[in-house]
C-alpha cells in the first residue's frame, strides 16, 4: 500500500460515522435558491445536520401495545411524538400513500398521569384521508430537493428567536422508494419546506 492510500485509509478509520460537517456543506450548497428562509436555515450550525435514527422500532412496540396495525408502504410518512405536561405521552402518526396518489392517515396513542403507580392509558385513537389538493401538495415536498437539504436536528429558527414553548418532541420521518429523511426537533420548531408538510400532514378536525 502507497503512503498516500496508507494515510487516505487511517483518515477514514478515524473520521466519526456521525460528523455532520459533510452533510451540513452540502445542504449549505443544496439551500442555494430555495428562498430566503432556506438562505437563513444555511447560516445555521453544522450540528444542525447531524444524523437522526428512524423511530420506527418504537412506533412498532406502541402500535403492538395497542393492537394496532403499523401501517406498511414504499411512500409513507411518519411522526413519533413523546412529552406532556403533568403527564407523559406518546404518539404514533403514520400517513402512507397508496397506489393512485391517495394520502391517508392513522394516530395512535398512550398517556401516563404524573405520579406514582399512575396507570398508562390508551388516547383516542383518529383516521383521516387528505384532500386530493393536498395530497398533491405533499407529493410536491417529496420530490423537492431543497426539503431533503434543510436541518434535521435540533430547534431552528430563520429569525434567530428562541423556541416556542413546546412540551414534545418529534421524530419526522419520509420514506419514498428514492430516499428516506429522519428530522427531530421540538413541537412546533420545524421551518421551511419541512414544516409546510409537517402542517399539511395532520388532521384538520378532530375525530
């Protein structure tokens, strides 16, 4: 082995799996034009783009407590949500998208009272099927390479304001047959393209 291959090798051994400086220079050049809020998400830290793990084993442990099916699809979206406030909670939402372009939905969940021996107890369940307007919406977020080069951890604000008051945090996950995206940050804290789906994507009434 050359020097050169020899000292190419140990920088990769020694690079960690998870720096996200890499994947931040390229979501900076990527934001290129995207608009003035993804102008602003770029002059966010690398740290911002640091690698997210799909929840999917916990939506799966959660819907199997409830005996509830997990839902299974190539194009599918998926929200896990955990916290409360004088209780625990944990939520599980799950839009996948079927074979002629129809978007539909399914929310499950549990909560835990605050204090000792308190029992877990099911939430009300909710399903839902978005309108053709905006499932065509969110078809249009998928396929939009500036969606795939925003942050994907953590709070961030274009404006540089503090986050909102939020008592959940939320794991976002697409999954299309050309690419995946895991984004986590506090309810409420998602910007830009990833926040336009994440409104689109829940239920406009109850029940």
């Amino acid at each position: 082995m050359t020097i050169g291959l020899l000292a190419a090798s140990l920088t990769l051994m020694s690079s960690p799996i998870d720096d996200p400086v890499p994947a931040a220079t390229a979501a900076r050049a990527g934001l290129k034009g995207c608009g003035p809020v993804a102008e602003a998400l770029a002059r966010l830290p690398d740290s911002s783009w640091a690698p997210q793990p799909s929840r999917l084993p916990e939506h799966r442990a959660l819907r199997s407590a409830l005996n509830a099916p997990m839902p299974e699809a190539p194009t599918q979206i998926r929200f896990y949500a955990t916290g409360g406030h004088l209780a625990d909670y944990w939520y599980s939402i799950v839009l996948t998208r079927d074979a002629v372009g129809l978007w539909s939905g399914t929310e499950v969940g549990r909560s835990r009272l605050w204090g000792k021996d308190a029992p877990i107890q099911p939430t009300s369940r909710r399903a839902w099927t978005l309108s053709i307007e905006d499932g065509r919406a969110v078809d249009s977020i998928l396929a939009d390479p500036c969606f795939y080069a925003e942050p994907t951890s953590g709070w961030y604000d274009p404006a540089g304001g503090p986050p909102p008051p939020s008592v959940f945090t939320i794991t976002f996950e697409t999954i299309t047959p050309e690419r995946s995206r895991q984004t986590h940050f506090p309810g409420g804290g998602a910007k830009g393209r990833t926040g336009d789906l994440f409104a689109l994507i829940m239920p406009k009434h109850p029940g």
